[in-house]
C-alpha cells in the first residue's frame, strides 16, 4: 500500500513539473518549477542508470518498461522489485 501511495505521489509530482513546461506558472514558481523538474530528471536518470545496470540482458528483454518505469516512480519501483523477489 505505502508503495503504491508513492507511486502515485511521484507520478502528481511529474505531472506538476511538466505542466509548467506547457502552461508556466507566474513569475518566481516557474523557476522553481524548472529548478526542481531539472533536479528530478538527473536524480532519476542516475538511479536509472544504477539500477538498470544491475538488470540482466534478459530481464531486460523480458520487460521492455522496466527501465522507464525506475525512470518515472523511482525508488519505489526499487522498492515493488524487491516485494515481488520475497513473494
């Protein structure tokens, strides 16, 4: 439940930061908005790295999503991967 309230937190989140790429927000928010949208893509473009590095070639091939996922939900896509491994 806790993972899949953080997906969906993530996912408001990516929303919001996009959103201010089509319609920006007034004056100072728009910055942060940027700033933060900036923030967001190298934290979770170097945890996708990380983590896709450790995927086999054939867990790889087996999901084609995997990778865009970690991308978009983070650590709480680390976190649902090692949930299913103790299932």
């Amino acid at each position: 439940m806790f993972i899949l309230i953080g997906k969906a937190i993530y996912l408001f989140i990516w929303c919001f930061l996009l959103f201010n790429l089509i319609y920006p927000y007034p004056k100072p928010a728009n910055l942060i908005a940027y700033l933060a949208l900036a923030t967001f893509v190298i934290v979770h473009g170097l945890q996708t790295w990380l983590l896709s590095s450790t995927l086999s070639s054939q867990e790889k091939s087996r999901d084609r999503f995997k990778v865009l996922r970690v991308f978009i939900f983070g650590a709480f896509e680390a976190l649902s991967w090692k949930q299913k491994k103790n299932k």
